[in-house]
C-alpha cells in the first residue's frame, strides 16, 4: 500500500511540476496533495502538523494569487474585461496548438486581440496585452517555485526512508 501512495505522490509531483505552466491543470495543489500522500504512506511520521498546515496555507495563497496577478496587471495596465477573456482564450489555444510555450504567446496575443476589438487602440492594445503577459509569467514562476519547494520536501524525504 505505501509503495503505491508513494508512486502516486511522485506522480502527482511531477504533474504538479507540469500544472504550473498548464492552465487547467492545478500545480500547487496537485503538489501538495503529494506531500499529504507521503506522509499517509508513513504514517504521518514524514511531516509534522505545523509543516502541513504551512504548506497547505501557502497552496491555498498561491493558488489564490495565480487567478488575481494576471487580473491586477492587467488592470494596471489599462485592460478590459474583453483583453483578458482574449488573454484566457489565447492560453487555452496557445497550450493545445503550441506546447509549452503556446501558453505564454497565446495569453500575450489573445490580450493583445480582446483588447484591440475592444477599443481599437493599436498602442493601448499592446500595452494591456503586456499588463497580462507579464502576470501570467509571474504567476508561473511563483508557482513553479511553490512546487518546486514541494518536490524538494517530497524526494528528501523518499530517500531518507
């Protein structure tokens, strides 16, 4: 039985890991619920309550924040509602056509063509479209290091035991 929570823990690592670059896909939580997983697998001897529970405060947090940044720089940056319905289309898009890196063209140019239906503004169109894009690439990385942080915690400990 722990062998098989552990091999799904690292699975759920590694799409962890991928989650942070693919929009349907939940990276922090997905790596979190490895962690939870591990320490099921011994007995709750891995981690203690205190580290769990900071884990689990800073996947919510970040899960949170991942859906908030691209929409305050957007915002700053003087988008609609229709450049960041663009940029969302264009991830969806750019992440099916273009892999991996469909995801960040796709939102850069999908916020750029929301925006630019919206107000017909060449300049202030780009400038919404760089707003998104720049969220979305701090999103990311803030995400890729949470889980980045996770699967160091999770391999420590799989190799200790």
């Amino acid at each position: 039985m722990s062998i098989f929570l552990i091999f799904l823990g690292i699975l759920l690592t590694f799409a962890g890991i991928i989650g942070c670059m693919v929009p349907i896909i939940p990276g922090p939580p997905l790596s979190f619920c490895a962690l939870l997983l591990l320490s099921i697998a011994y007995r709750w001897e891995v981690f203690s309550p205190k580290f769990l529970i900071v884990a689990g405060t800073v996947t919510a947090v970040v899960t949170a924040f991942d859906y908030i940044l691209p929409l305050i720089t957007a915002r700053k940056f003087g988008a609609s509602k229709l450049g960041i319905l663009g940029s969302i289309l264009g991830m969806i898009i750019g992440i099916i056509f273009f892999p991996p890196f469909g995801l960040l063209i796709g939102a850069l140019l999908g916020a750029i063509f929301g925006e630019f239906i919206y107000n017909l503004n060449a300049k202030e169109s780009l400038r919404a479209g760089l707003g998104v894009f720049l969220g979305t690439i701090v999103s990311i990385f803030i995400k890729l290091g949470t889980c980045g942080v996770f699967a160091f915690y999770f391999f420590r400990e799989v190799f200790r035991h």
